[in-house]
C-alpha cells in the first residue's frame, strides 16, 4: 500500500489525553493562583481541593487508558480468531 492510500487516524491517544489534562489542570491551577483574591490559609485550601481533583482525573484517565485498551486488545483477539478459523477451513 502506498503512502498516499494510509488515512492517518483522528483518535487522541490515551497519553495525548492524559497530557492534554494534566496541562490544562495546570494552567487553570496558575490561572486561578494569578487571580485569587484570598487569604493565603484560603488560598492552601482551595489548592489541596484542586490538587485532589486533578489526582482523581488522573486516576479517571487512567482507568479510562485501561478500559480501552483491554478493549482493543480484545478486539485483536477477536479478529485474530476469526482469520485463524478462516484458514483453517480452508486446509
């Protein structure tokens, strides 16, 4: 097959992803750091709260990297089982 027939695919990687959200949490981390017009005891809370929630998103992620990935493992499966069987009939 030529270069010209591949289409390259429009999925975002799982670790596409995973860093597309860790750079977004980050950038809204700073964002609201620039901005915030709190005490700094206030300011600790908000943090640990927005800490907590970018390590559940990435835990999120993760199992989401997982799931599809044992998805597409067993859709391998599944067609590699299909053309074994294939050729088998056809010995």
């Amino acid at each position: 097959m030529s270069k010209k027939n591949k289409k390259k695919s429009s999925r975002i990687s799982p670790g596409d992803l995973l860093g597309i959200a860790l750079v977004a949490a980050a950038a809204g981390l700073v964002t609201g750091m620039l901005f915030a017009p709190q005490s700094g005891a206030k300011t600790r809370k908000v943090l640990n709260a927005a800490i907590k929630e970018s390590v559940d998103r990435f835990k999120f992620l993760m199992l989401e990297a997982r799931v599809m990935s044992e998805e597409l493992v067993e859709k391998g499966r599944e067609k590699a089982d299909k053309i074994s069987s294939k050729v088998k009939k056809k010995k």
